[in-house]
C-alpha cells in the first residue's frame, strides 16, 4: 500500500505557490500541503492565511508531517532546513540547485545514513524529466556526453535579443514572469546553469565536482557584434552547459556557444530548455521542455513528491561504477574572442590562431584556447572582451596537435 503524504511546504513563491495548484488540480496522488513556512508575516498571500507559519519549527516538529518540500532561495539557509529534517527521517524534495551543487557532499550521505529520499528533478531544467532518466533509463548505457540549454532566464534573453529586444528590457520581462532567480546574475553570469551541470555531472558521469572548479562565462558580453559575427555563419547563440568524456577524463563549462542548424538546441527559444544526452548504444537523444516558470517546475517538484509513495531514492550507481572518471581541466577549446581594443585580445594566451580580423572599431581572433586560460580571464568581471565556443570544440592537447597536423597536410597538399 502506498503511503500518504503530509507535506511542510517551506517557501511560497514562484514555485512554490505552482506546485501548490499543480498539487490541488491533480487528481492523481494522496498528498496533502499541512503546513507552508514562509519569511514575511505581512505579505498577501492568495490562499487561506491558515496554512502558514513563520517558524521552521512548525513543520521539523511535527510528526505527522513526513515530507518536507524545499522551495527558497538562500542556498545556506536552505542546507540548514534539509540537513535537519533528513535527520528527523523526513523525505524531502527540493528545487534548490545552488544548495545542492554547494553541499552535495554533505546531504547525499546524510539522506542515505538516515535512511529517507532526497529528490530533485525540479532542480535541473524545470520541467524535464532528466536526472530520473539518468538513474533509471541510461542505467547501462555509458554516457558519452551531455550537453545543453539549463537556463530559461538567459535563453529568453537570447532569443528576444534576435527580435531586437534589448538585454535589460528582456531581462526585466524574464522576472516579471518569474524565470529569473532573486538575484539575477546567478543566471545571466552562468552560475545557475552550472549549479545545475555539477547535479548532471554527478547522475550522468557519477563525479562530484565543486562548483568553483567549473568555468562559467554568462551572456552579458555579447554586444551585436557577437550576435552579427553568429549571424554571418548561420549560427544562433546559446548559453551551453557541457560534460564531455573524454577517455577517462570529463571536461565540463558553461560558455555562450555559436550552434549551427544541426544542433538539437539550435530551435530551442525563450523559457525551453534543451538537454542533448549521448551514450555509446543509444546515441544521440534530445530532452526538450519548460525550464523555467511556476507550472513547469511544480510539475517536476509534483513528480517527486508522487515517487515517495513508493519510497523512490536515487541510488548514484554511475558513482560506484564509472570506471574511474576524473574531472580535467586540461583541455583546449576553441574560441571567437572580440574586442573593442585590440591589447586587450593581444592579453589572450592562444595556443593556436586560425583567423583575425582588426579594424579602428572591433576586432576579434578566433583559435584553440586552454580552459585554464579562460579561467584566469575572469571574463565575467570583464567589460573588454567577449567569448564565443565554436562548434567541436573540445579538444586534449594530443588531439589537438594531431589536428593541427592533419590541417596543416591537408593545407600543404591543396598549395
Ligand atoms: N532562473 C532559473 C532559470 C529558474 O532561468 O532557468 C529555473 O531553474
């Protein structure tokens, strides 16, 4: 017999209040919101004042509460609620990625020595069913790579920027219809996109990286330069999160990528997020939905909630059997950087130039970059320069000089 479900909401904003009525109009599980904790005891709420309380105790105390469903925004304060009712042998579910990318060391051994769920499907771009299929389906199958669009609030942005939408006005719109986080940088300065790759990084490859060891570069240095030189190549700009396999090493980094028309996330606008999963038998597979929004998030919030009426755990099984994958910074990737100013590009330690362009107004070079390069540039502090990745772009040091080899042969024999 499934168990009934007497949830402590802790948190009632954008998702919050969304899995509130996804919960009321679905018919389908016997779950029900007990108690809802929230900050401020002024605010209006649009449901009965009844249900809510302003201290957390209410809901670790009570025994008859056996879920907690995690819904705020600060990310330690957040680590404390969880922490505490996984010790009280509560289930809890939470959408929290920068809570769980900071303390996944901690809480994934405290749910698991206590014997309850932690379950965060709502967590990883909103509304797709990713870190499940991870466990369940690709069980057997060895990944390969994986790959795509985690942010609602800057993929909006991107994609009203091609309408001629400027980036504050776009910005502005993504909050108003609640994409966006409470502090927006996390999203347009790539942070939120990597909290959510450090989760897939764990269920895909089973390695648990910190989130400072993961470069992130956001979408606020791309001028209309950018989007024109994009534009020239057929190509469309797109904040990519990415892991990819490389013999027994994984590189992984958020960036703002030039993507051709053949790219699964080329068609991918607005709020929708796109998730590119490959694995040796399967292929290449396409995860495609809302990633962002009240509804959208709810349902995946709602969808945990339901699997802990058949005690659903995750069991990180590609932790203990990856075959020994490390996390590497220690590859190349291939970059457009531009520029007002020509020294400033001249800064940028280049392994290898395929193409420059200088005029009195904007220049560029595009080549093979070390990711630790990129790192040192702290290019999201930077007004003076803006990064592109260019397609297959990822490269060890031994591939990339067989590559550069082979395009030298290939040169030398059409001359
Ligand atoms: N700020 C996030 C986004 C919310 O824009 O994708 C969903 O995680």
């Amino acid at each position: 017999m499934s168990k009934k479900l007497n949830i402590g909401l802790v948190g009632f904003g954008c998702v919050g209040s969304g899995l509130y009525d996804v919960l009321n109009r679905s018919n389908l599980i016997d779950a029900k919101i007990k108690r809802i904790v929230v900050q401020d005891p002024k605010k209006e709420r649009s449901i009965d004042q009844s249900y809510f309380s302003f201290d957390i105790n209410d809901i670790l105390n009570d025994p008859e509460i056996n879920v907690v469903v995690e819904l705020i925004n600060d990310s330690a304060s957040a680590f404390e609620i969880v922490s505490q009712a996984l010790k009280k042998g509560k289930d809890v579910v939470t959408a929290n990625k920068k809570m769980l990318a900071e303390y996944q060391a901690e809480l994934i051994p405290l749910a698991k020595e206590n014997k309850v769920s932690l379950l965060y499907e709502g967590a990883v771009a909103g509304s797709i069913p990713i870190i499940r299929n991870l466990e369940e389906y690709y069980n057997n199958d060895s990944l390969t790579s994986v790959e795509g669009i985690l942010n609602g609030t800057t993929n909006y942005i991107l994609t009203q920027s091609n309408s001629g939408i400027g980036y504050e006005e776009a910005l502005k719109s993504a909050q108003e219809l609640g994409f966006a986080e409470a502090d927006p940088t996390l999203d347009v300065d790539g942070f939120d996109s990597k909290y959510k790759l450090v989760l897939l990084l764990k269920h895909a490859f089973g390695i648990t990286v910190a989130p400072k060891e993961i470069l992130n570069v956001g979408i606020r240095g791309i001028s209309e330069k950018e989007v024109a030189y994009a534009g020239e190549k057929g190509y469309r700009i797109k904040l990519l999160s990415r892991a990819e396999k490389i013999g027994d090493q994984v590189v992984s980094f958020v960036a703002p990528h030039c993507i051709s028309d053949q790219h699964s996330a080329y068609n991918v606008h607005n709020e929708f997020n796109a998730v590119v999963v490959e694995a040796l038998f399967s292929d290449k597979q396409l995860f495609y939905g809302k990633g962002a929004g009240s509804h959208p998030t709810g349902s995946a919030v709602l969808s945990d909630v339901s699997a802990l009426k058949f005690d659903y755990q995750y069991e990180y099984r590609k932790a203990q059997s990856n075959g020994g994958l490390k996390y590497t910074t220690d590859a190349f990737i291939k970059v457009y950087i531009g520029s007002k100013y020509v020294n400033a590009i001249e800064e940028v330690a280049f392994y290898s130039v395929e193409e420059t362009f200088q005029s009195a107004a904007y220049s560029f070079q595009v080549g093979w970059v070390k990711l630790e390069v990129l790192f040192d540039l702290n290019l999201n502090a930077r007004k003076d320069l803006s990064l592109l990745v260019l397609p297959d772009s990822i490269q060890t040091e031994k591939g990339l000089s067989e590559l550069i080899e082979k395009n030298l042969f290939i040169y030398e024999n059409q001359n």
